[in-house]
C-alpha cells in the first residue's frame, strides 16, 4: 500500500510540475483550439482554429433551423388540427402526431388512455375511471386533425427538427473533441522539451527518492 501511495504521488508531481510549467499554454490551447499551436510556430494550429469556427457556425446553423422546424410545425398544427394556443410539452407534442384527435372517438388519444384502463383493470370500473381521469386530456387541450395527411406532414417537420437537434448535439460533441485534441497537442509536443529522472539516495541509512525533472 505504501508503495502504491508513493507512486500516485509521483505521478501526481509528474502531472502537477508540467501543467504548472505549460499552464498558460495549456490553458489557452483548451480555450481556443490552435492558438497556443500558433504562436508557438506550429502551422497546424490554423487548421484547428478553422474547424472550431466552423464547426460553431454549424452548430448555431442546426440549432436555428431546429427551432424554426419547430415554430412551424406548431403554426400548422393550430391551422390543421385547429390546436389551441399554448405551451406544450415534448411528450404533448408527439401524442399530437401519434394520434388523430384528443377525444375518445376511434384513433384518439383518450379512447387509447380508456383502452389502458380497461387492460389494467379489467374487473374494476371505478379504477378504470380513476385512470382516464388522471391521464386523458381535457378540453382545454382538444385538436382534430382535419386529414391523415396534415397530421404526417406535422409529424415529417417535427422528426427533422428532431433530426436537426441530433447533429447539434453531434456536432458538440466535435467541438469538445476538438478542444481536448489541442490541449493533449500542447501538452504532447512540450513533453519533448522536458526530461523526469528517478535516483535512490541513503542519508542516515534512510533511503531517499529524488525525482528531478528538466524543462
């Protein structure tokens, strides 16, 4: 155990001494991708600053575009399935596609939630009612698609908004990738300039580890 602790130590110095050395450089490569590359005669780095402003400028792209996807699939469902106006959630939003209307009429989300009750319940009429009223929708949030045709172009605009929310996340995920490839970089490329070295010295019969290390 002890000397697993020793080694974590060391190993921790090791790491502490070269941030501490190359911190800024480090620092600023993670902050902006390519500019500690740069000003270190790397030419390299103006491929990295590049991608990362476009890769931003993507990101920002999709994430308007999923956006208006979304505004506008919400402007057809108020016209279409003569929604009314309000704030709904996401599980909302999709039942508003998945199903034909919000009654209890055939293909509706209420005869569905009726249905869930009378298969949990089968022999038991007041849970039964106690379910639909929990989970069926009310008046206040009626639609009725006008045609199964409406209500696939809604769902079509809302799957590629979600579409489009996927990449962005895709695409921040690049980012942060891209961040952490130039901060390794810095790092990789200032190791070459520094040398750790390792001695065992006895000083009053007490063994004595030296770690030096050269930038």
């Amino acid at each position: 155990m002890l000397y697993k602790r020793v080694a974590l130590v060391l190993i921790g110095l090791l790491i502490f001494g070269g941030l501490w050395a190359q911190g800024k450089d480090l620092l600023l490569s993670l902050a902006v991708p390519g500019y500690s590359q740069i000003t270190n005669g790397r030419n390299y780095g103006y491929v990295m600053l590049a991608s990362e402003a476009a890769l931003i400028a993507g990101s920002l792209y999709l994430d308007s575009e999923a956006d208006l996807l979304l505004d506008k699939s919400y402007t057809y469902a108020l016209k279409f399935a003569h929604l009314n106006p309000g704030d709904y959630d996401s599980s909302f939003l999709k039942n508003l596609g998945k199903y034909n209307s919000s009654g209890f009429d055939a293909d509706g989300y209420n005869a569905y939630i009726r249905q869930e009750a009378q298969s949990l319940y089968p022999e038991d009429p007041v849970a039964q009612q106690s379910f639909i009223d929990t989970y069926a929708y009310g008046d206040e949030l009626y639609w009725r698609w006008e045609s199964a045709d409406h209500r696939s172009e809604y769902n079509s605009m809302r799957n590629d908004s979600l579409d489009l929310q996927s990449y962005g996340k895709l695409v921040m995920g690049v980012i942060i990738l891209n961040h952490i490839t130039s901060g390794i970089d810095v790092l990789r490329y200032n190791s070459q300039s520094r040398r750790a070295q390792f001695s065992v010295d006895i000083k009053q019969r007490v063994p004595i580890l030296k770690l030096s290390v050269k930038f």
